[in-house]
C-alpha cells in the first residue's frame, strides 16, 4: 500500500503535458505554424462540440478563452537565443514532483482539460447528484459524430479522455491510437494515453509508432536532454523501469542545473526497488530536498530510508513534515498517517 502513497504524489506533478509540449528542433517558424494550426482545430473541433450539444455554454466559453490566450500568446515576438546557447530552449519547471511506479499506475490522472472533464468526474463519482448535462448521452452525441466523419484527431482525443473518465480503459486505448493514426507528430497524445494503459497491455499501432518515434529522437538529437527526458517517459510507459531510469540519467547529465529532471531521474531511480530505495535514490532525493525543502516525494522516500536506517526520529519528521503539506481532504493524508503511527509504535516498515 505504501507505493501508493508515491503514486498519489507523482500525479500531482503533470510532468508529460509540459515536457512533450516543449519545442522540437524545428526552426520556429515552422513550430508556431503547426502550433496555429493544432490551436485552430482546436476552436474548430471546440464550436462542433458545442454545435452538438456536447460542451454546455460554461464549458465552451472557458475552453475558447484558453485556446484563444495560448493563439494570442503566439502572436507575442519570440525571445531572442542566448549567444552562448543558441540551439537550447528555456524548460518549464514541470518535474518537481513524479514517480514511476508502472508497475502500479501507469496514468497521469491530474491532466484534465478545463471544467467540462472536472464536470464529468464529479459525475462519475457522485451519480445521484443533480447535474444538467448526463456525461453517458455527451460521450453518445460524441462518437455518432465521429462516426460520420473519423478524420478529427481533436474528436478522437476528447473521446478517449471521455472513456477514461467513464472507466472504458479499453475504449479509450483505441480513441487514442486512433488520434495517433491521424496525427503522428502530436506527442502530447502519449500522455493522454498513459491515462488509459494497463500494466501487460501492449500499445495499439498508432501509439505503438510514436513511441518509435521518441526512440528515433534521441537517435537524431543525441545531446538534447529534452529527447531523453521524452524517451523516459515513454519507457515508463511500456513497464521498461530500467530504461527509463537510463534515459532519464541521461538527461540529467546532460542539464545536471534543472530541479525537474533532477526529480525524474531520482523517481525512475526509486521505482526500481521502492519498497528499498537504493543508496542512489537516496542521495537523489536529498540534493532534491536542499533544492526544494516541500517537495512530498523526497519527504516520503527519505522518511522511508530513515526508517529503514534504524532513524525512526527522523523518520517521523519528514513525514510529519509531507503530512503538513497534504490537504485536509487528501485521501493520502490517512496512509501517511499510519506510517508516522507505525514509527511511533516501533513496528517495522510501512
């Protein structure tokens, strides 16, 4: 139950939405043109939703407000490059907290895309609440859609996130490979993906191809951290914990100064073994602590080692510390409780 707790942690942390959405080696030109034309589909496929009955007017209108920031945010003159980094791009902090644990949990289910999919898991999760819009009938208006006309990525996208939220892993898998047949360079799919793969379960062809594709990217980029950090991910995905572990090694050499790769590298390192963290893991997550003194994944594992070390003081501090940290109504806050009880009573690890 314990690795749970790290589960609960990492997907605080919607590591996959940034990184894949960083920018690729293309010329920039050529990035903001396809990242147009993802955004005008995007407004598109948003105004047949609505047309459809598929997005209420609340949903529609927080949806275009963000769509239309991120098309005026394009419009803004791009930085000029660093002299002395010209071909690196700034990262956004988007690591800071994320264990691998495929073996466990495979999704990122903090990736969620605005008040309708908040909407439609409150549904799920309190059925005889009062609610205007039955999520079962909009996810039917969604796919009678498609079945006419199947060459919408975006529509492909939003069923499958549908799926996930109604509990059709399955379904959602095929809506995702889907999108990944029609849209092969959008890398941000896979992340969606990750929601609905199953530990055992290979991925579909579509899926399957794009992550051949990161694969190919470290081949053609060898020294950009970005492509490694990519191929982590997408090694995680498919249960490969040694090689994400590798891949994200790699990037840490690579960019040793970024807090968020550092955490990926010491999550991949401690889902190898996290019932025992390794010296490794243990010395990865304490340069991350110095660096960030709440990160809640560093508190757990640390407080785990000092258990295990014989250091049940310590033990009990750090977690007092990740306690401090959880909302009141987190579900997570009950687990760590009874690892900071079991340290106080002297029993053996949590």
């Amino acid at each position: 139950m314990t690795a749970l707790v790290l589960t609960g942690l990492a997907v605080l942390a919607a590591v996959a939405w940034l990184v894949l959405r960083l920018p690729s080696p293309a010329s920039a030109p050529d990035t903001l043109a396809t990242r147009r034309a993802q955004l005008q589909a995007s407004l598109d496929e948003l105004a047949r939703a609505r047309s459809d009955g598929v997005l209420d007017e609340a949903s529609f209108a927080d949806e275009q407000r963000r769509l239309q920031a991120d098309m005026a945010a394009l419009a803004q003159p791009a930085p000029a490059p660093s002299a002395s980094r010209p071909d690196r791009t700034l990262w956004p902090f988007a690591l800071a907290v994320f264990i691998l644990l495929p073996a466990a949990a495979v999704g990122l289910y903090g990736y969620l895309q605005g008040p309708f999919w908040q909407q439609m898991d409150a549904m799920r999760d309190a059925p005889n609440a009062a609610a205007p819009v039955d999520p079962a009938a909009m996810v039917a208006r969604l796919e009678a859609r498609l079945a006419k006309d199947g060459s919408d990525p975006e529509g492909w996208r939003r069923l499958g996130r549908s799926y996930v939220v109604l509990g059709r892993p399955a379904d959602a898998r095929r809506a995702y490979d889907r999108a990944a047949q029609l849209a092969p360079d959008d890398l941000t799919l896979l992340e969606g993906y990750a929601d609905a793969a199953e530990p055992g379960v290979a991925p579909p062809p579509g899926i399957a191809a794009m992550i051949a594709s990161v694969e190919q990217g470290i081949l053609a980029t060898p020294d950009d951290p970005r492509a490694w950090v990519r191929a982590g991910f997408a090694r995680s995905m498919q249960g490969d914990r040694t090689g994400a572990r590798d891949a994200y090694a790699r990037a840490h050499e690579l960019d040793p100064q970024r807090p968020e790769v550092l955490a990926a590298y010491a999550a991949s390192e401690y889902a190898l073994n996290p019932q025992q963290p390794s010296a490794r893991a243990v010395e990865l997550y304490e340069r991350l602590l110095k660096i960030n003194p709440d990160n809640g994944s560093a508190l757990w594992v640390l407080g785990q080692a000092a258990q295990r070390a014989g250091q049940p003081a310590q033990a009990r501090d750090y977690w007092q510390r990740l306690l401090g940290l959880l909302p009141a109504d987190s579900p997570m806050r009950a687990q760590v409780q009874r690892a900071i009880d079991t340290v106080a009573g002297g029993a053996g690890a949590p």
